[in-house]
C-alpha cells in the first residue's frame, strides 16, 4: 500500500505515482484544542457539503474521537489519484482550511492510499533540533514551507514532525521519506532547500541529521519505532515461528536430509531465505494490518489486554501443533 504523510499546520501531500485509474481514499488524522472542537466539528460538516459534485469524489466517512483514540479522522475516497490532487490543490479546500486558520491543531497527519499494495527502498532522515517554546508557531509554519517545497519533488513520501515528549524526547523530530536514495539526494542538495535552511537558522540550534532505510516497522505504516517496536517484533516472531517450523518439517527434513542431503549451511541459508521474503511480501503486511487497532499508541488497555492475549494463544497453540507433529515422526 503505497503511503505519503504529512503533519504540519497545512498539510500538502506529496503528489502520487504510479496508474492514475486507481481508487484512492485520503485519510486525515487532526487533533485539536478542547476549546475548538465544537468549531472544529462544525467545520467537518461542512467540508463534507463542500465536496459534493467534485469530479471523481465516492464519499467521505468522519471518525469522532474515541477512548482509545483521541483525534478527528476524516476518511475522503476518491475515483484516481488525479482526481484526490485535484482536490488537495484546488481553492475550495484551501478556501475551507482558512475558515478554521483560528483553531489550534495539536496534531495532523494526512495520508493518501492507493487500493493495490505495493512496496519500495523508502528512505527516510530523521532530523532533529532544538527550538525554544517562544518560537513553536514559527517553527511549524518554517516546517510547513519546506513539506510544500518538498513536495515538488520527484518521489517524495512525507513529512512528518513529532513533538518533544517531555521527560523522553526534547527535541522536535521531522521523519523525511523519499522513494529512493537517489531522489532524496536531489532535495537534500537542491537550492530550494539550501535557501530554507538559511530563513530557519535560527532554529536549528543542536541540529542532527540522520538516514535510515526501513526496518520492520515499514510494515506497519504509522508508527514511530519508539511506540511500537516491541509489539512489532512480537508479531514478527508470531509470523516468523510457523514458516520456520513449516519449512524445516514439510520442506528442508524430506528434500534436503537423506538421500538428497545438502550442506548444513546451504539448507540454512535457503530456509532464512524463504522465510524473509514470506515474511517481507507476503504475511507481515498482512499481520500488521490485522493488528493495526493494536499497534495505534495508546490503545486503551482493553485493546492492550486483548492483543497480548492473542499472541499468547497463538505462541500456545502454535507449540503444542509442532510438539504433537513432531510426536507423530517420532
């Protein structure tokens, strides 16, 4: 599933590649101020009017806030990716986002899905800096300038910026994902960025700049390594224990050992393989899709209880499978 996010005060996704005849849904995640959100709902009633007649607009879906879940979702489908750009481009949605330019956006992340999966070398940087509370307001409409200008650029994934979690994180961190390394090379060396990095010295005080390709939590889209690493790698080893008994008793045992023995090594090698592959394609986007209600932070800790639960019943029945199967060769 090919995904873009962008979290700033004026989010503008970056444009989408690939066959314009796909189905697209736009899903926009806004927290805002307590004192806002009778405006705020009032404002999603009528963005939902506004949009009726657009060429290619199916219908939008508005997710309140939950125990479990303490943002607005917003869920806009559109007939192609054109018709998605057209909207997010056009003066009717610009004209609606000054009508609420007063609430107070604690959060925002816009994602743009296409309904046919499909995967790549993502690249992300991860910058972080340190910026005094005086200069917040500035600093996000800095940030905001740089997602528009980097969103003109070839192959462009997101822009996402987290804020300091007091007592975890002190620094503000912008998540930066290009398609390829090659294409965040250009925005990383163009003008264009060398002049904004100029009009925001003033907060890049203690800047660090890293680059990262995508771990396991590339699987599950959304999430910060920090919130979700653990159960990620639990789910990892749900997923990855099946395949590698399953290959080791139904596949490497009869072909491999006996009469058709390969070297040790060589069967290991074939096994880890396969297992990566199946897991990377296959069933990890599978899993965490399925688990997806798990993994948002702050679940709630019905959400919590039950997802441990799951895994310790699947870990439980997955043994005692391999332990009765291994009896029967015995």
């Amino acid at each position: 599933m090919e995904r873009l996010a962008v979290a700033d005060d004026g989010p503008t996704p970056a444009e989408v590649s690939g066959s314009d005849d796909t189905a697209v849904t736009l899903i926009t995640h806004r927290k805002v101020a307590a004192r806002d959100v009778d405006a705020f709902e009032g404002w999603l009633d009528r963005s939902g009017r506004a949009l009726t007649g657009t060429p290619g607009y199916l219908g939008s879906t508005v997710i309140s806030p939950s125990d479990s879940r303490n943002d607005w979702t917003l869920v806009q489908r559109f007939s192609d990716a054109a018709a998605a750009r057209a909207w997010l481009d056009g003066p009717a949605r610009r004209a609606l986002y000054e009508q609420i330019a007063d609430v107070e956006v604690l959060d925002e992340e816009v994602t743009l899905f296409r309904e046919s999966p499909s995967h790549g070398d993502e690249v992300s940087v991860l910058i972080s800096s340190t910026v005094p509370a005086a200069l917040e307001d500035d600093y996000l409409a800095w940030q905001k300038r740089i997602s528009d200008a980097e969103a003109r650029f070839r192959g462009f994934r997101g822009h996402r910026i987290q804020r300091p979690v007091p007592g975890v994180q002190d620094e503000w961190v912008v998540i930066l994902t290009f398609d390829t390394a090659e294409n965040l090379a250009v925005w990383i060396d163009s003008p264009e960025r060398k002049r904004l990095l100029e009009e925001g010295e003033r907060f890049n005080a203690d800047l660090s700049v890293t680059t990262s390709s995508f771990g396991f939590d590339f699987w599950a889209p959304g999430e910060t390594a920090r919130e979700s690493v653990m159960k990620n790698n639990l789910l990892v080893l749900a997923a990855l224990y099946p395949i590698v008994f399953g290959w080791s008793y139904f596949v490497s045992t009869p072909l491999f050992d006996g009469p058709h023995a390969i070297p040790f090594w060589l069967s290991l090698f074939v096994g880890n393989f396969v297992s990566t592959q199946l897991l990377g394609w296959f069933v990890m986007p599978r899993v965490f899709a399925m688990f997806a209600w798990w993994l948002k932070p702050k679940p709630g800790w019905r959400a919590q209880l039950l997802g441990f639960g799951i895994l310790v019943v699947v870990y439980g029945a997955s043994m005692a499978l391999y332990a009765w199967l291994l009896s029967l060769a015995a």
